[in-house]
C-alpha cells in the first residue's frame, strides 16, 4: 500500500503542527519554572559573602576533633563550630606587650 504525496504532506503538517505544540508547552513549563526557582530565591537569606569567609572547613572540624577525641579518650561529635572576630591589631599589640613584660623564671 503506497503512500500518495498529499496524506505525506498531510502526515507532515500534523506531525510539525504536534512538534510546535510541544514546544510552546515546553517553553511555558520552562517559564513556570523559572518564575518558581525566582520566587525560592527571593525567600532565602541574602548571602553577603561574610558567612564565606568566617565558615569553618571539613578539614579544620575533623582535626578538632581528633585532637579532642585523643586528649578526651573517647570519641567526639561535634555539634557546631565558627569562627570569631579578630581582634583589632591594637588589641594583639597590646597582648603581646603584656604578656612579653611577665618576667619568666627559667
């Protein structure tokens, strides 16, 4: 059974009709998307870049806690870690200068 042109080209207008129909769903889904993804944004906190550098890393929590486990004896968990402010360098400088003027006995 053959295939006149006319149902070939009638096959093809459907077939191209059902692919522009496809795609303008996708586009939507993909427009829905991104307004959702916008609005998940919005809600989250601002990240300014400071929680960045004062984060502590993997490495630095699993060697804390090495080194409690092997002065505790037992094994350690550590719930939570971050870093403090430091200090101004007047405040370090002063430090030092009090602690340099302890006369040590040797």
């Amino acid at each position: 059974m053959a295939i006149t042109a006319m149902e070939r080209d009638t096959a093809m207008m459907e077939t191209e009709a059902e692919v522009k129909k496809l795609r303008s769903e996708l586009e939507a889904l993909k427009r829905d998307l991104e307004a959702r993804i916008s609005t998940l944004e919005a809600m989250l906190p601002k990240a300014d870049g400071s929680d960045a550098e004062h984060s502590v890393s993997v490495e630095t929590l699993a060697m804390i806690a090495v080194a409690v486990t092997a002065y505790l004896g037992k094994k350690v968990k550590i719930r939570s870690a971050h870093l403090l402010q430091t200090a101004s360098p007047w405040a370090q400088t002063g430090r030092a200068i009090v602690q340099a003027s302890h006369n040590l006995k040797r």
